[in-house]
C-alpha cells in the first residue's frame, strides 16, 4: 500500500505479476474469493474494510478470474460506459453476470450506478446513447457526466491522476462532481437502510 498525494487515499498498485493471475488461479481451491480473503471481513485488526472507509477496485475489461474475484469481493459495481453503441451493448451482459454472481457468490452485489464518460455533446451519437442509457436505467445513470477531455488522457503520461495534473480542466470538475454525487448517493442509501422497518 503507497500513500497519494492526495489526503486519505492510500493506493495498492497492480504489479506485472498479476497478469499470470488468470492462470496461476485456475486450480487455487477457492479462487474466486482470494482478493475477499486478503480485504479481510472478520474484523481483526488488518481488516482493510475496517481500515477504510471505501475501497475502490479498478477491474480490466474482460471478465476473468481477476474480475471475478473483484466482483465477489465488493458490495457494489460502478460501472463506467462510454458513449458509444457497442459499450451499451456490453453493459446488457455485465448486469447478466453481477446476476449470476449474485446468486452463486455474492448475495450483497449490485449497480451501484452507471457513469457516462467520454461524452462529446456537440456529437449526435453520444446524446443517443445518453438518452438510451438513461431511459433504460433511469437512476441508475449518475447525472453528472465525464467528458471527453485531453489532459484526463495526458495525466497518465505524467504518472499523475487528473485531479493533481490539472485539476481546473473541465474533466476533473467533472470528476468532482461525480464524487460528490457518489458520496450523496451512499449516503442515502445507508440512511434508507437505518430507517428500514425491522419485519
């Protein structure tokens, strides 16, 4: 774990060696739930989830075994979606998946919401496929969208996050707001869950 610039958010950054995951894991007994075993759940003092507040998981593109076990790991799934056809063609077989999961390994997954990025309003297609995404998930979809932005896709290359690069872009204001909107979201749910009748 390596401390950010940024106070509070610590980083566990993904080595090369996790690329011979996929393989390594096949015969692991219970290889699905290696990354919920390392995050901790019995309240001892490494616990990581006792340690954080929120732990955010990057997954790769792909659903393998290191998505799989991200998946059985979290409470919920944000997912990012670019405003193109095909990214909501595949966000149709993610939710499938967070089903089958759900069922199978973990009872507490969900969408926690879906994150419009690399939007382009002056492009006919992305307010399409804004449109589309927001008709067919409704609140799911956060309201505050990341546009496309060229110095989000020139932070990286400074081995810097967007927010530190060149935080008064209009791609980390966005960002901002996300978070925010994030924070609020999470908050209600939980008051929801407080205020629950007991049955």
């Amino acid at each position: 774990m390596r401390p950010s610039q940024i106070p509070n958010l610590s980083v566990i950054p993904a080595a090369t060696s996790l690329a011979g995951a996929e393989i390594e894991l096949i015969d692991v007994e219970r290889r699905e739930h290696r990354l919920a075993d390392a995050l901790g759940g019995d309240g001892g003092t490494g616990d990581a989830r006792t340690r954080w507040t929120t732990i955010l998981i990057d997954c790769p593109p792909s659903l393998g075994l290191v998505t799989l076990n991200a998946l059985v790991a979290v409470d919920a799934v944000l997912v990012p979606l670019q405003a193109e056809f095909l990214a909501l063609e595949g966000i149709g077989a993610l939710g499938t998946t967070i089903e089958r999961i759900k069922k199978k390994l973990n009872p507490r997954l969900h969408i926690a919401g879906v994150v419009l990025t690399m939007v382009d309003r002056r492009m006919t297609l992305s307010q399409q496929v804004e449109a589309d995404v927001r008709a067919h998930y409704g609140e799911l979809v956060f309201g505050t969208t990341i546009p496309r932005n060229v110095r989000i896709a020139e932070a990286p290359s400074h081995g810097l996050p967007v927010l530190i690069y060149d935080n008064a872009c209009a791609g980390s204001q966005a960002y901002i707001l996300l978070a925010s909107e994030f924070i609020r979201r999470r908050r209600t749910a939980a008051e929801q869950v407080v205020h629950e009748p007991i049955s």
